[in-house]
C-alpha cells in the first residue's frame, strides 16, 4: 500500500484532485471498489456444494443466455476442443470442468464491470475492456502452449491485470468537475493502479498470486525466480499486445526479460518459442470475439 506521495512528485500531485480524492479513500477502505458479478458468486457458491455435478452447475449459467452460447462457444475452440461437437451447457461444463468453467464464467460476466455513464470515462471503460480482453486473449493462447499453465486461469488473470483502473475511472465518472486536465486521470492510474487493484483481488477472493499480476504487469525486468508465473504470462502477453499500437522504441526488448527466458527456455515445448503466438493470430482473435 502506498504511504506517501514522493517529494519529487509533490508539486504536480497536490493539484491533482482526482488522484487526493482516490488515495485518501483508498488509504481508509472507502474507495467504491466494484462488485463481482452475481452470476460469479452463484457459480462460486453452487461449484462448493458437496453435490456440485455440470447438471446443477448448468442450471445456474443458463440464466444467462449470453454467458452459455459462449461457454458453449469456447469448449469447441481450439483450447479445450475434443472430438466431438459440445451443443449443451452441461456437456460444456463437463469438457471444461468446472473450476475452468467458474473462471470462464467470470471472465465474461467481467465485462459489466467496464461501465460508466458519461461519454468521455464510458470511451476509457470501453478502451480498457478492449486492452484487457486482448491481453487475456493471449495469455489463455500462450498458457496453452505452455506445459503446467491452466489457460482459463491465465485468461482470468490477463483480464484483471488491470482492474485498479476501474474504481479510478469510476470515481471520475460520478465527479465529472474533478479533471482538471487528461494528464490528471493519467498520474493517478500511474500512481494507485497496483495498489487498488491489490484490494479488489482481496475482496473478491480471487488467488493470492493474481496479486502480483496486477502489481507486476509491467514490472518488466522483475525475475520472479526460477518457475515461470501467471504474472510472467500476463507480462509477456500485454508486450505482445502493443505490437502496432505503441512505438517500438518505448518498450523493451521481449528477448532481454526474465519473463520471457523463463517461458521460452524451460517451459514452451521444445520446439515452440514466443514467437508461437504469431502463429496462432486467428485463435487469439476468436477469443477476442468471444469476450466483446
């Protein structure tokens, strides 16, 4: 958690409303964090009955249509696909299995949460859904090809890597005079993403190690030790994902990172690298499709 503002930031950050308003309410556990969906706490409640079985688990996501054509969907994909064609939920919750089938769900009952009212902050929930479902798009792709890495997992983990965000552009949405310039909203996301993506990891209960997701998604030259981590996954795949949009120069070389040596030396197939990812551009976008 953060303590104090830097003096070497002192001066910008004290005119700074938006990022005061959020750091004190963050500070004393009163910052509006969002909710996880309903259909997640369902699932989550029904998967810990004793009887838990894809019957009684189906009956719950078929509340949601949307949510069982694409769980439908995704058990027929490349990632989980088996020899036959899935048509029902239950059989898809069955191919799945359903702690996979607890994080796909959430996955995509996560997009509600990338909401807002006012045009401009509804734009940045929109962008920030659009980054967020790319990099977990490539993260289930990369942990698939990865021996020891659960691609429902890595795409949960990929989507809220950045979820701090969330609460912050929330705030700026109910206070539409507190921004005072763009470079305001930029600083306190810069400043408070970890840390208040930290709380929202705790209060929903999600794995310990999604902390470190989120606090080191850009961490870039982080050596997590000698295993590779989802945050490793997370980390390369959000590298992959500004291929295109942002200048070349800005970024490191995803040769020269930890992350990367550790996926591509100890854990890809023998005969597979990064650079895999180039190759299975159709399946990253299908999933991409599936979450928008």
């Amino acid at each position: 958690m953060t303590e104090a503002v830097p003096d070497s930031k002192t001066s910008t950050l004290a005119k700074n409303r938006l990022y005061l308003d959020c750091y004190k309410y963050m500070q004393s556990d009163k910052l509006a964090l969002p909710t996880i969906p309903d259909v997640s706490v369902k699932i989550r409640r029904a998967i810990n009955e004793p009887n838990a079985n894809s019957s009684k688990i189906a009956r719950v996501v078929q509340i949601d249509p949307s949510i069982t054509a694409r769980l439908i969907k995704i058990s027929n994909s490349p990632l989980y696909r088996g020899r036959r064609k899935i048509e029902s939920c239950p059989e898809a919750i069955t191919r799945l299995g359903l702690k996979a089938a607890q994080d796909i769900i959430t996955v995509f009952a996560l997009k509600a949460v990338f909401n807002a009212r006012s045009g401009i902050i509804r734009r940045k929930m929109q962008e920030l859904w659009a980054h967020s479902s790319h990099v977990a798009a490539i993260s289930a792709v990369l942990a698939h090809k990865t021996p020891g890495f659960d691609p429902d997992r890595a795409m949960l983990a990929g989507l809220i890597h950045d979820i701090g965000i969330v609460p912050i552009l929330a705030y700026a949405d109910r206070q539409p005079d507190i921004l005072a310039s763009p470079t305001d909203l930029a600083e306190t996301v810069r400043e408070l993403r970890s840390d208040i993506g930290v709380q929202i990891i705790r209060k929903w209960d999600f794995p310990a190690d999604f902390e470190d997701v989120v606090v080191h998604a850009e961490n870039w030259f982080r050596n997590s030790g000698d295993q590779a981590t989802y945050s490793d996954i997370v980390m390369i795949s959000q590298l992959h994902s500004f291929i295109g949009k942002v200048d070349i120069k800005r970024m490191p070389k995803m040769d020269d990172l930890p992350a990367y040596r550790k996926l591509a030396a100890g854990n890809l197939d023998a005969d597979l690298s990064i650079n895999i990812l180039d190759q299975v551009k159709d399946e990253i976008e299908n999933i991409r499709m599936m979450l928008n």
